[in-house]
C-alpha cells in the first residue's frame, strides 16, 4: 500500500532515457498498419485533417505513419501522444482540440460506439497460427458435435476466416462471431448476442448455456470481461504469443463475490464519488445524470470527479468519499481496487446497491448503456416508499442498520429560492453548492489568502533543486 502513494524518487532520478525504435519493421507497416484502407476512408470522407491515435505500444511508429498517410491523402495529420482515459477508447476530446475531422484508431479497442466523429478501427494485423491454433481447438473439444463460440481479441480478427475454415468442415455447430465497430444495424433477432462489439447467432434449442467460449487472445480484461458476462459458459482459450491452449480455471464464482461484496459496500456508503471515466463512449453523460439521480433517490450524497486515469495517489485525495462509481467502457470498467483507499464498483453494482426493484439474477453487466432507459436491462426507479414504512435492512459488514428505500427527489423537497444568496454589497449572486459546503467543515482546505492579515516581508533566496533532494540538504545534516 506504501508504494502505491509515495517513494523515494531514486528510480526516477537514475532513469536512462533511449531513443524510440520502431515497433514494427518499415517493410511492414503498410500491411500491418493497412495504409490503403486507412488511405480510402480520409479521402472518401474528404477529411483534411485527421487525427491519429496511438497506444503507447505503438507510439514509436507514429511518425512514420503520419508521413506516409499525409503523402496519400494530402491530408493534415495529427499524433495524439497521450490519451485522456484508456487507450481502448477514442480520444474525441483531445481529437476536437486540433479541429480534427475524423480519428484513425490503432491498436487494441473496446469498440464502444462514438457519437461526434467519424472512427476507423485499425486494430493491427498480429501474426497467429492457424494451424497451431486449430490444433489446440481440436484437444480442447475432441467430440466434434460440440457447441462452441470463437471469439477473438481484435488484433487477430483478421485471421479468423481462415480458422473458420479449418474447423467448420470438422465442427458443424461451431459459431464463429463477428466484429461491429459502432452500433449494429437493425434490431437483434431471436438468439442473436450483441455484446463488446462481437455478435453471433444462438442456434441451440436450450441458448447460449449449452455453448462453451473458446477465446483466441493473451490473457487480459478482455477475457476477464467476458468471463463474467457470459459466467454460465465454460472457457477456453488459446494464446498466439505461446502457442497453447487450456481450459480457462479461473474461479468465475469467486470473482463474482468479490463483487457482490462491493456491492454490499456500496449499500452501506453514504458519499459515492462518481469518476468520469470516458468522455468518448455514447450515453455517458446520460449514465451520470441516471446515477446522480439514483443516488438522491437513495438519500446518498454525490460528487462527479474528473480526475482522467484513475490512481490510487489521486483517489486518495478524496478522504469523505466512502465509495467510488467508475464510468467507463466495458474493458476498463473493472478496475481492480484492492490497492485503493477506497472500493470502485461499476453502475451495475451501483444499481443492484440502491435500485430495490433490480435483482440478481446471475448475468453481470459491465456495459453501463445496458441501464439506459430503453436498454435491454433497464429497471424503473419504484415510487418513494415513507421512512415509517420502509422494510428495515440490516448490513451484512457492519451489521448496523440501514436504509433501504427510495424516498422523494431533493430538487422537490428545497424551496428554488435557496439555491442562491446574495455574496457581496454587489448583489452579486452565487450559488450554494452542498458539496461546497460539505467540504468547508474539513479541517484542511487548501491555500488561504487571507488578504490584508499577512504581514510584508522582504523576499529572500529559497532552496534550490527539486523537491525530492534540495542542494542544502546535505550541509544541514
């Protein structure tokens, strides 16, 4: 826990600094990068300038992508070197800071639907064995009856035709699933999945129960996230960085009761901080007014932190905070917080917190636009039950009791006229803010100014250096 908040900066003091190399062979950038497509869409679109987003693990080809796609298309374009929340996810935000007409995003995605500007997925082309990879398959899944599903990380996506070609003759009720960048078009038929951008069609009598999963990936929230969303299927999986496949041991149960853990947290909060963990996927903000209004409803108090990437240095600032609700796309949503001050549940959890009429019922979800209103999984809000007639509930953690229902708005119980007061002889008016006033009973609140109560001093020489090893430090001790 100590070093997830403070060290002692000697790392970072004898840190060497090298020279980017390229990630990928010049000889092989158009192809794995595929110049040509990428070169068809900014001139189809007619975009003159364009941004390009890379994750850090690709950074070191910018430059030279940049070149060549400028000398294609005659277009303008931009590197965003550093995104605003995960890599995953399209950086609208910093793209509308240089005016950009339409993002390139390279390298692994969530494939979360973006809103403003038009999106190419250039996922990279990483080199897998096909026939390693059916080799696997076919220890795995010995009885060639077997009901399964191929999913697939993005960056090998392009060479699922070819396993669907090895193993199909083989495998009549295999299901392979397809990629959908963006909302899919049309509504979902019957047995139809639409999850993480991947769909495919259900074919068995009995649904997807009577399926197992077969993943072709390395091991990462990707697989996690499906793991827990589709918890009644078995798992398996194929890595192309080793070569090997196995059978997925990880305890599905055992994860999901950590979560319902959180959950039972949640339920005992009474400051959530809501962290903005995306500003690119669609609904979100739509998910944060859904949230603030449940959390009213449930007599909790909240406040929206933007605080970009998620720290446990940065959270810890936030001492009132008694739980935090993370907004993010469905890949970055479970956030590991067993190194926090403080849990970090997801909107689901949140919901099955402070929402009496949502039950568990087995199926976790990790995209929050599955609770929008109108989604497949929304729950209405129950009406407001009196505090004299409330259901008494009990705590499982602390066994105190607790509140368990929903009462009326606070925006119908304050009189309008109390939101404003009169600041100055100036009539000017400023709001008053609950949370600014929360905050005012802390014992530290910042830097005072305190304007005419501070005598004047002559300026002296301060130390020298940074603050982590001053040049005078040696000569005091």
């Amino acid at each position: 826990m100590a070093t997830a908040f403070s060290s002692d900066g000697e790392a970072a003091l004898r840190r060497e600094l090298r020279a980017a190399v390229a990630a990928t062979p010049r000889s092989d950038l158009d192809g794995f990068y595929e110049m040509g497509r990428a070169a068809a869409f900014v001139r189809d679109g007619g975009f003159r300038k364009v941004a390009l987003q890379f994750p850090d693990e690709l950074l070191a080809d910018a430059v030279e992508v940049a070149g060549r796609m400028e000398t294609a298309t005659g277009a303008e374009m931009y590197v965003l070197g550093d995104t605003t929340y995960g890599s995953c996810c399209v950086d609208e935000v910093a793209a509308e800071h240089v005016g950009a007409e339409a993002v390139l995003h390279y390298g692994p995605a969530c494939l979360s639907p973006c809103r403003k500007l038009p999106v190419l997925h250039i996922f990279g082309q990483q080199p897998l064995d096909v026939g390693r990879c059916t080799e696997a398959f076919r220890e795995l899944y010995p009885e060639q009856q077997s009901f399964v599903v191929v999913l697939s990380d993005v960056v090998y996506a392009h060479a699922m035709g070819e396993l669907e070609q090895q193993l199909c003759p083989e495998y009549p009720n295999v299901i392979f699933s397809n990629l959908v960048c963006g909302d899919a078009p049309g509504p979902a038929v019957p047995g139809e999945e639409r999850k993480f951008g991947r769909q495919f069609l259900v074919k068995a009598a009995g649904g997807l129960q009577d399926y197992a999963m077969f993943y072709v990936g390395a091991e990462g929230l990707t697989l996690t996230n499906f793991m827990l969303t589709w918890n009644c299927c078995p798992f398996s999986s194929f890595n192309p960085i080793t070569g090997c496949g196995r059978r997925e041991t990880l305890s599905v149960n055992r994860a999901l009761m950590r979560r319902l853990y959180l959950v039972e947290r949640a339920r005992d909060a009474s400051v959530v901080g809501i962290l903005v963990g995306t500003l690119g996927v669609a609904g979100y903000l739509t998910v944060l007014q859904h949230l603030r209004e449940l959390l009213s409803r449930a007599g909790k108090r909240s406040y929206t932190l933007a605080v970009g990437k998620p720290n446990p240095a940065k959270l810890a600032n936030f001492l009132e905070v008694d739980i935090f609700v993370l907004v993010a796309c469905a890949q970055n949503s479970l956030l590991d917080s067993s190194d926090f001050y403080r849990p970090v549940v997801t909107p689901y959890e949140l919901e099955l917190a402070c929402n009496p009429a949502r039950e568990w019922t087995g199926n976790y979800l990790t995209d929050f636009r599955d609770l929008l209103p109108g989604a497949c999984a929304h729950v209405e809000l129950p009406p407001a039950v009196p505090a004299a007639e409330a259901v008494p509930d009990v705590s499982l953690i602390t066994g105190k009791m607790r509140g368990a229902h929903l009462c009326e708005p606070l925006t119908s119980q304050l009189p309008p006229s109390t939101t404003l007061a009169c600041r100055d002889q100036t009539w000017a008016l400023a709001e008053i803010s609950p949370a600014a006033s929360f905050l005012e009973s802390r014992s530290w609140r910042g830097l005072e100014q305190q304007l005419g109560q501070t005598p004047v001093s002559k300026a002296v020489q301060g130390r020298r250096g940074i603050a982590i090893a001053y040049e005078d430090e040696g000569c005091e001790q």
